[in-house]
C-alpha cells in the first residue's frame, strides 16, 4: 500500500512544478494519474492524498479558464479536505473557490480567503500567507479598492520577502505597479514592471512573463509609444495561448484592441474586439465590460454613435455589476464625449461622475479612445 502512496506523491510534485513552467496540461495529466492510483485506497493517508490532488486539479483548472470545472473540483477537495483532516488542501480549495468567485464577478460569494488565510497562519505557511494576502490585493483592486489593494499587496511583498521567494516578491510589485498604471503614474509602474519581468525571464515562469509582457504594454501604450506596446502586448498573448491560459490570453485581446483604438485604428480595434468579446462571455470573465467600451468608443471614432452610446451603456451596466468603478468611469468617459459632441444635456452630469471616481481613485491621468480628431494618450 505504500508504494501507490508514494507515487501520487510523486505525481503530485510533478504536476506543480510542471505548473510553474507553465505546462498545465501536462500537470492535469499528473494529477489524474495520482488520482488513478489512489482510487482503491481508503485509509487516512490515502484520502489527505487525494484531497491534495483534487485541490490542485481545481486550481490547474482555473488557471486554464475552466471556471466551472474549478468550482466542481474545489468542492470536491473540499469535502475531501474536510473527511480526512487535510488542512492545507482545503485552504488551497477555499481558494481556488474564492478566486473563481471572483472573476465570475460573484462578489457576494467571496467569503472563503479569510479560512484559507487562518489555515496558514496556523500550519506557519508564511508562502501562502501571502499568496493569500495576494489575491485579497486583487479582489480590493477589481473592486475600485485600490487603497486596501496597495496594503494588501505590501503585506504579501513584505511576506514573501521574509520567505525567500523572490519570483513572488516581484508578483506583488507587478499588482502594485498595475495600479500606478491606472492611476497614470507610469514613469513608476514601467520601473517595477520592467524589474519584476526581469526576474521571471531569470526563472523562467511562463505564466508570469505573459503578465509582465502585459503590464509594461499597457504603459507603453498609455505613454503614446503603441508599436512597442502591440508588440509587448502580442508576445504576451502568444505566450499565454501556449501556456493554455485563456483568462491571460483574453486580457491580452482586451488590451490589444484598446491599443489599437487608442491609436486611431477604430476599424480593426472594433473586429478585434467584437471577436474577443464572443470569447469572453464563453469564458464568462470580467473582460465583457473592458471590450464592449473599447467597441463603443471605436464605433464613435467611425461616427457610429447610436451604437456607441449603446456598447458603452452596456460597460456601464457590466462594470457596476462587477463593482468595477474605474472601468465604469472610463466608459462613462466615453459616454460623456458622445453627449458632448451630440450637444445633449447629459453631458455635464456624465463628466462629472466620471471625474469623481477618477478623484476617489486617485487617477491623475486617464487613457483616452479617440472619438474624434489624433490619437490620444492620457488625458487628465
């Protein structure tokens, strides 16, 4: 009986370090093979084991934007965790659950990192601790948060420094320097952009190449120089559709198209967009909003406005469903624009709002889609 243990415990650690070089098929493969091992097995040691794997398939799945079969294998180690007093497959499990949650934009359900966290605290995790801390960061950013977010970030910077993991250290600098890119505080966020893919390049982490690709395209992008930034953005996306991350993949899409709408070229943004948009609602993330801005203010730049107002509304609605406040201030932006140029009334109402958020943010400068006249970078 012990041999089969010991083996899907080697599976195990096969499946996460093929994880971290980015081959998520290859660690699913690992984790079902460690599962077929165990299937017979029922005593204690046999189903912790099982517990572990079923939470690393729930990961690996959301990793790969299967955001159903994530939740479904969450639950399961869950309950697995539970029967067998396998404490850190199920903080690993309460996780993966609150991190799908999120991205489908199910707020209301996210109450499980503060168990995960407690687990960790308790089993002297200081690694997860923060990774924990991490992914609080995140969901305080989507939801406009950015204060908490920048606490939550520095705490797991400050963690992980203190554990020694400096690919980790470099995560939490890319979030921080997420934030300083919305903000409009690029000078800052490219440093710590450019710093942190250095690191990951060093060893190697796929995954986190592809996101640092895609921060540093953004400020290049912002910052006017859009053929770097098509570049920056379009190896991020390569890099991603090999990985097999579709959740990256997809931010890429987003990002390329409003490069491109931000550089004038409204018609090939809109086909970029309408396309990544089909694939986002499948994947049912929360890029839905970002792309049908990105269409509405395209379609206004071609001199469409009935269904610019029309895509942009619609980002209006999908943001503040999701609680996402500076998407929403960006495509109320737009709206603001359309009402100006159409002279309506609104206008003023809608500048204002979108200011205020602006303000309540701390947005110094914001990136502007042109609808009318040159290209535009940031506008304050």
């Amino acid at each position: 009986m012990d041999e089969p243990l010991l083996v899907a415990q080697l599976f195990l650690k096969e499946a996460v370090v093929t994880e971290r070089a980015g081959r998520y098929t290859q660690s699913l493969r690992w984790t079902s093979h460690g599962r077929r091992l165990l299937e017979t097995l029922q005593d204690a040691e046999a189903n912790r084991k099982r517990a572990r794997l079923s939470a690393w398939y729930a990961h690996i799945r959301l990793r790969q934007g299967r955001r159903a079969e994530a939740i479904r294998w969450a639950r399961r180690a869950i309950e697995e965790a539970k029967t067998s007093g396998e404490q850190e497959a199920l903080a690993g499990a309460y996780r993966t659950l609150d991190n799908t949650n999120v991205d489908l934009g199910r707020y209301e359900d996210v109450t499980h990192y503060p168990l995960a966290l407690a687990i960790y605290e308790d089993l002297g995790d200081l690694d997860q601790c923060a990774t924990v801390n991490n992914d609080l960061g995140a969901f305080a950013y989507y939801q406009g948060r950015w204060d908490d977010a920048l606490g939550f970030y520095e705490k797991a910077r400050d963690q992980w420094q203190r554990a020694g993991d400096l690919p980790s250290v470099a995560i939490a600098s890319a979030n921080v320097a997420e934030i300083l890119s919305d903000r409009g505080q690029l000078d800052e966020a490219e440093r710590m952009g450019r710093e942190a893919l250095r690191i990951w390049r060093a060893v190697g982490l796929g995954s986190a190449i592809a996101y640092g690709q895609n921060i540093l395209g953004r400020v290049a992008c912002r910052s006017g120089r859009y053929a770097e930034a098509l570049e920056l953005l379009g190896q991020a996306r390569d890099l991603s559709h090999e990985i097999g991350d579709q959740p990256e993949e997809l931010e890429s899409d987003v990002r390329i198209a409003e490069c491109l709408a931000m550089q004038g070229r409204s018609t090939q943004a809109l086909d970029f967009a309408t396309e990544a948009l089909a694939r986002s609602e499948t994947l049912g993330g929360p890029a839905t909003p970002q792309l049908q801005r990105v269409r509405g203010s395209a379609l206004a730049h071609l001199g469409r406005l009935s269904e610019a107002r029309e895509a942009l509304e619609e980002s209006v609605v999908g943001a503040r469903g999701r609680e996402a406040e500076y998407e929403e201030a960006l495509a109320l932006q737009g709206l603001a624009r359309i009402a100006a140029i159409e002279g309506s009334s609104d206008a003023p109402e809608l500048e204002a709002r979108h200011r205020a958020i602006f303000e309540r943010l701390g947005v110094v400068a914001a990136p502007m889609i042109p609808i009318g006249g040159a290209p535009r970078a940031l506008s304050p």
